[in-house]
C-alpha cells in the first residue's frame, strides 16, 4: 500500500486545513522542535484506527482537536483524510472525524464505516497503526528492550498476519 497524502484540519497543532503529498519510498519528517513532527506521524495513526490515548501522547482521544492558544479559539472537531493506493491499485480514501461530546466517526470512499472495518483494511495490508512501518520517537528502543511476545506481534504486523489475528479473536468471541 501507498500512502499518497495526508489532510489534516484542527488535528493538534494543525488548527488550519494542511495537506501533504506523500512520495513513494522511505519519508523524513525534519523541523525545529515542537514544529509538529510527532503530531504528523500520530495523524497518520489516528486515521488508521488508533483508539489508545496514551500512545497519541493525550489523557483522552478529544484531546487530539486542537486546544487553542492565547490567540487562537479551540476547535470543536478534527479530521484527518488519508489517500491511499493498495497493492492491487485501488484508491482508497479514509476519514477520521471527532467531535467534541461525539466521538469518532470513519469513512472509507465516502462510505460511513466501522472503526474495526478501518483498522482491517490497515492490518491486512501490514500498515497497521502499530506498524513498523510507522517509525517514531522511542520506537528504535522499544523493540530492542521488547519482550518475546511484544517483538513476535511485532514481527507479525511487518508480515502482514496481523489482520488474520484480529479475525481469530473475533471468530472465538462469537
Ligand atoms: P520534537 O522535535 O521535540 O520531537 P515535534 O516536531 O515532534 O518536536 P510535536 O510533539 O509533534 O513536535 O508538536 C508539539 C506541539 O504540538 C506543541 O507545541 C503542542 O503544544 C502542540 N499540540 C499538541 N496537541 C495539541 C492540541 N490538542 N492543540 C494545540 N496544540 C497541540
Ligand atoms: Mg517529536
């Protein structure tokens, strides 16, 4: 799968809209500190599905919507578009939007979907939203220092067997 670009609109600290092409191959983000580096790999995990607080660096998933400044009002929703082209070349198109008071809401080419049907399409294609594909800050350490188990899940995520787990889990619940 290919990432192709990124919109962002009241995402943290991207308050206005901002749009990214995304080129094929291996993609750096450089800037001073606290320019929002973190924030743009945290968006593209965020619209991939992402639901735990912790690792988007916030105490709840409303704080992703940008909390405003001393200039600048708080935004009441953020979204965050991802354009995708999978192996087989179709185009995708994800969005996450949250609103204050309402939670998060998906859509796949203009389609209302479910937060699980975001996080498969993802899984099944090895880009999950704990991909290794998605290197950031402290990751390099984490799998050095990781347990057996965490680096197997890991390990399974770059091959792309992910998806089949996350089916398992459900089958058995049922
Ligand atoms: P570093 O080089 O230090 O890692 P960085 O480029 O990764 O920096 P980020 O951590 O992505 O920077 O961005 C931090 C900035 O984002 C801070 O100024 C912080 O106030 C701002 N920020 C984070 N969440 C929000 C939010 N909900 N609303 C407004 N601003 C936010
Ligand atoms: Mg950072």
């Amino acid at each position: 799968m290919h990432f192709r670009r990124l919109k962002l609109s009241g995402f943290k600290s991207f308050v206005e809209p901002s749009e990214l092409r995304i080129e094929p191959g291996l993609t750096g983000v450089v800037g001073p500190n606290g320019c929002g580096k973190s924030n743009l790999l945290e968006a593209i995990r965020w619209v991939m599905g992402e639901n735990s607080p912790k690792s988007l660096r916030s105490g709840g998933m409303e704080d992703v919507i940008f909390a405003g400044t001393a200039q600048r009002p708080q935004r009441d929703f953020a979204e965050v578009v991802l354009d995708a082209t999978t192996d087989s070349g179709d185009e995708l198109e994800v969005v996450r939007r949250i609103e204050r008071g309402a939670g998060s809401a998906y859509r796949i080419n203009g389609r209302d979907v479910r937060a699980k049907d975001v996080s498969l399409t993802f899984a099944d294609a090895a880009t999950g939203a704990h991909s290794p594909a998605l290197v950031s800050q402290g990751k390099i350490a984490q799998v050095i220092a990781a347990k057996p188990t965490e680096r197997r899940m890991m390990l399974e995520e770059a091959a792309g067997i992910a998806g089949l787990h996350v089916r398992r889990r459900d089958a058995e619940s049922k």
